[in-house]
C-alpha cells in the first residue's frame, strides 16, 4: 500500500511556521513538497536559533524532507522557472499578505482559469477578506488578539502566551485539514478550490469553553492556572514531592477517586455532579490535597493509573522526548544531515495510519536552492 | 458545487472533546455525521456547564448539527441497529480505550474485513501501541505529561495550563488530517485505512521550538512567560494604558520598528540579528518600553500597523467575539435550537473554501436520541 498522497506535489511558497508546518503533515502523508524560497536568505526560519554546526534545528524540525530551490518571482528568468513547475503541482501553498499573489500574476483567479485542478492554499494573519486582510501578523499577534491569552496564565498576573506558536500551528493544522478535503473532493468532480485560513480565525476556532461561558453569562472568563473551568477535579495537586495531575472528568472517575483517596466525597451534594464539584473546586481541592500531600507523586500516579482514573506527572521537554510512551510511539525521530548522519531530534508523525509507515528517521530539510538541479532534471522528464 | 464531503457519512462513537471537534470540522466540511451515544446519559459533556434553558452550551458548541442515536453497544438489539448502520458508513469514529472495540467485535481487523473501504478513526489518550496504550486520558493529563505546561506560564512559579483544552483539540485536528488523507486516497484505490491518534503524541508534535532547543543544548527550555524564546522581539510591551503585543519577527521588521520608534539600534551588533536579540533580549524590551511607556497602546497599534509591523491588543473573549475583523470573517455563528431560534454563540469554520458556503448560523445540537426514528427511516430507504 502507497502513501495516502503519493504521487502529489505541492509547489510551498510559504515561510516561517504556519505554512511550512502544514507542508510538513502534507510530506509525511506521502507528498513531494517543493519549496520556494526568496533568493539570498530564504526562509527567515533559517536564521532562527539554536544552531548545530552552522544549521537552524529550528529550521530543519519544520522543513525536512522538501526540496528547495530559489526563485525571485519578480525576475523573468525565475518566473519562467515558475511557470514550467505550476502545470505539474497539485497544490500551491502561499503565506503572503493578501493581493501579493495577484501583483504576481499568481492569484487563485488566474490560476485557477490556467489549471482548474490546481488547489490554492492561502494562510495569513487575518485571511483574505474583512477590513484588517491586509495587516501583518506573526504568532504573538493573534495569541494577543485572538483571546487564548486572556485563558492561560494565574488570574491577576500578566499574561502569558502559550509556549509554543499555537496562532501559526494551529492555522497550518487548518490549511492542511482544508486542503486535503479539497484533494479528496478533486478526486471525484477535477476541480480545484482556494482555501483561506486566517490565523486569528483559527485561535478563535480553539477557544473551547470561553465562547459558551461568554455568551451564556455575558462575561468572558479569566485565566484559571493550572485548573479547567468547567470539569472538576481537574487540575494540578500537589504530593509531598510536588505537583501531578488528576483528570477526574465524569461521575464515575470521580466515585473511583474518592475510593482511591479514601474520601466520602461522592454523596455529598456540594460534589455529586460536575457542576456541583466546579462550584466547590477551592474546598474540592483542599480535601483532596489534605491526601495527597501525605505520598510521592509517583505513589499516586502509580495508584490512581491502577484504579481507571487519568492523572500524570507534569514533565519537561527533556523527560517528554525520553518517555517511554512516546519513545515506542516513534514521536522522536532524527532528522539527518545532507551525509546522511543524525543531525537534530524533531517530532514524528502524530498520524500513524496503516500503510503509511512510521519511519524512526527523516530525509535532511533542505540547503537552500540546494535541490535546483533535481527540480530542473525532474521538469525535463516530464518533457 | 457541492461541499467537498458531501455525501460522506461518518459513525462517529466518541465523546466529550477529541473526536466530537474532529467530526465537528468533517461536518462543517459538508459531512453527514451521526452521533452514537450510550443511552441514559450521553455524551458526558451533556453535563459541561455553562447551561442555557437546560442545556449545555459546551456539548451544543461541538456537536451542532450532528443526528444522535442512543445505542447500548452490548444489548443485540442495538447491535442489530448498529450493524445496519456500518454498511453505509464511510468513516467510523470512537475514543474507546484500546481493546474494547475488539471486544465489542467491531475492532479495525474485523471491520475492514467486512467493509474494506470502511476508514476507522481512534483516538486515545495514549493511542493503541507502547507501555500506556491503556491507561486512561484526559486533556490536562497530555498537557502535563505532554510538556507544554512546562513551557508555559511564568518562571519560578507553578505550571498553568494553556487555557483552552489543545490537548483534546489538537489531537482531534490530526485525526481529521488523517481520515481526510484516508478518504482522498480511497478514492483512488478503494481501500480504507485505520488511523490511530494519540493525545500525548499530539503534544508533542506542537512543541515546536522546545524540541529544537532541548536537542541541541541538552537543556529543556523553561517557561519565558509572554516572550517567545527564539525571536525578538516578539512579546508584550507597556504603553501608558497597559500591554500590547509587538512581533518584529526578521531584520526588515526590526529596522521598521526602529524608525517608527525613533531608536536608532538596527546597527548596534547588540541588535542587529535576530540571535544577536534573542541574546540581548531583556535589555532590548526595557529600550522599546522607554519609549512606548509615553503613549497608549492604541496609538501605538496605529503607528506600527501603519508602518507594517506586526502588532496588537491583549483581548479577552468577549472583545474577541466582537472584534470588527472576526465578525467580518463569519467566526462567530449562532448555534440554533430545535425551534429554529438563536440558542448559543459558537466558533464559525475557519477553513474558508470555494464552493463550501460559509453560514452564520448551525443546525441545533441533537437531544440524545433525537435523531432515532429519522436515522431508521433513511436506513429504510437504503433498503
């Protein structure tokens, strides 16, 4: 069984993280991704820290496997080269501010007349329409705007941005789920669509329970730390050694928790139901640290993970990358060097699905315009 | 032209927020989606406060749009109506632990030998290979486990959570990728595959930068509050009337930045790379906020706007839910209840596409059960 998109290219004009991060999903599914690169620096990523022997880490995680070559789309010579790859893409991906492409000549209208079956992938700040489309934004911005950082952090405190790039992560999660829907769908009518993903459409599209909370009782919620707003027991506790999770979503988890902590809690009509216990969540969390406080995280982890109930340490990055769930799941992987040798660990494929396969390794990201005469080779054997 | 799922039909057993957003999105792509749930109670986020006229604005921002049919999956009279339902099934959805598919008798092996163009979606805490393959799983679970609380918040005190549930949507919108793969590439070889999503794999993936970081320094990085640790600038900043965010993400910006603040620091090598930033970062923030502390944040997000650099406010939800660019791109939809009247305010599509049509109001969310007898007489017609 082949890879679910083999045989598609997708001709990558994007930069940075949201766009290459889409690309990223679309190569692992099995797709060739040519990247376009603006001569000179290419991506700003590669100027991004840390660096091993001269090369971006951050940089190789998001752009291995694709090919780069660099085109100066306002050069004819470049254009021309252009020109020749676009009849053979299936997909063209571009993160410029909206009405660049159609200086360029490249816009999804002229595009789409010129090949009907070309998808057009458009991720920006605030998307193609409305009265900021032409703004510019990175990450920061919509994490500020979009609202997620006016949820994360301790009430009272500053805000705090999630410590990944969630505005551009999320948005290139969007693009991708659009355009393979696209794919899928060309396969049965031969026409190509243009998707539009804004990112602080997509920061909104992730605000979860805020949006009921708001509009049911007209006032937006606050950041509530380490604690979900609407399920409780649901948060961090502290153990004599210091602080785990407990996840105790629904009755039944809760019941198997008071027996687990020996606490008669469940009949008690302060904590019967969840709404109930999200009321009573301070005076919950009290009675259950008076327990918990007595024994090691890992007494805890070890009794509860034994009774059915979900809960967990809270580890860093470094104890992430060794934990042996994620260690057999392949979610490590070495991204090589052009040698062929170990160069950097990035995240695996989140999707494993059979017949795709769940290599422990990843092709080196690319030199920029380091695969041109690959690309070239390839376009004259298509004739 | 049709929306690109039309006519796909999707069985969707899950419950609570993973797989419901994933076949939130498949729907809103123009699926049809019937909801499985357990008789009696349902979907446990039934009981997810807030709630409006009794029901859950939570389980209705999620599920608008879905039909419901109660199914006790071990009674054979249910089974019957659950076994006329697979045939026509185009994709089956379920979060059960590991296992307990299989032992229902509706495991992957089982179903794609009898329906080999059948496409099964699971997703897991943990998903269903390695050590933890078992135990059970909820959002703050992966988010402490997963890493991402240790990156976010302030450093020196306790990890928060990111406040909306990523660890639950995250996984939901890989898994959506990957049946959306499994379904294109079905089109052309007719052959179904199964897709297995892990929750903590799904952290993971979006550690972006950590990785990077841990990898080629050997230390984990800790949280740096409203910074991002490997641009500058790229946080907050003071004005005179509180915080705004600026996000100078390469040199052209920074430069941009600087004449639009009147600091003459894009020669300085202190400056001059975003590296050379990244290193010199705190001293950096105290010299632009020298400035910005003299006027409002709105004077400040028209100057930089003005000259193309990235910035904006700290918004909460319902400044969000207002905000003239969110209510032009339809992101805020009125989910309808059973008498066609505006019941709750809910996140729009923020995959905008050609030919999908993009509403501001959805369907009412199904009562349990509610969607029985319309179910059973389409399974007539299918004769």
């Amino acid at each position: 069984m082949t890879k679910p998109l083999a045989g598609i290219t997708i001709l990558d004009l994007t930069h940075v993280l949201a766009g290459p991060f889409c690309s990223m999903t679309l190569a692992d599914l099995g797709a060739r991704v040519i990247k376009v690169e603006r001569p000179g620096s290419g991506d700003d990523t590669r100027a991004f820290p840390p660096f091993s022997k001269g090369k971006s880490a951050y940089f190789a995680a998001i752009n291995h496997g694709k090919k780069s070559i660099a085109l100066d789309l306002k050069s004819d010579t470049d254009r021309a080269v252009f020109e020749r790859l676009l009849p053979h893409a299936d997909v063209i991906l571009e993160n410029y501010r909206p009405g660049v492409m159609e200086r360029l000549g490249y816009g999804w209208e002229d595009l789409h007349a010129m090949y009907p079956r070309l998808i057009y992938g458009a991720v920006s700040g605030f998307g193609h329409t409305g009265p900021d489309a032409k703004r510019p934004a990175y990450d920061m911005v919509v994490q500020g705007r979009g609202g997620v950082m006016s949820i994360t952090g301790e009430k009272g405190r500053e805000p705090v941005r999630v410590g990944a790039s969630i505005g551009d992560i999320v948005a290139g999660m969007y693009l991708s789920q659009g355009v393979l829907a696209a794919l899928m769908d060309r396969e049965r009518n031969g026409k190509g669509r243009k998707v539009d993903v804004a990112m602080l459409d997509a920061q909104l599209a992730i605000l979860e329970h805020a949006i009921a909370i708001t509009s049911v009782t007209g006032t937006p919620p606050v950041p509530t730390g380490a604690r979900h707003p609407s399920i409780a027991p649901f948060e961090t506790f502290h153990a004599s050694d210091g602080l785990f999770v407990i996840a105790a979503g629904n009755d039944v988890l809760f019941e198997k928790l008071c027996v687990a902590l020996n606490l008669p809690l469940s009949d008690d009509p302060r904590f019967a139901t969840n709404p109930a216990r999200v009321e009573n969540t301070r005076l919950l969390k009290r009675l259950i640290e008076a327990v918990t406080l007595d024994k090691t995280r890992a007494y805890w982890i070890a009794r509860l993970g034994a009774a059915g109930i979900p809960s967990g340490p809270i580890q860093d990055v470094a104890q992430v990358m060794r934990d042996p769930q994620i260690v057999a799941r392949n979610m490590v992987v070495d991204v090589l060097d052009r040698n062929g040798r170990p160069a950097f660990k990035a995240a695996g494929n989140p999707i494993k699905m059979s017949g795709l396969g769940d290599p422990t390794v990843r092709p080196a990201a690319p030199d920029l315009d380091g695969d041109r005469g690959e690309i070239l080779r390839w376009l004259e054997g298509k004739g």
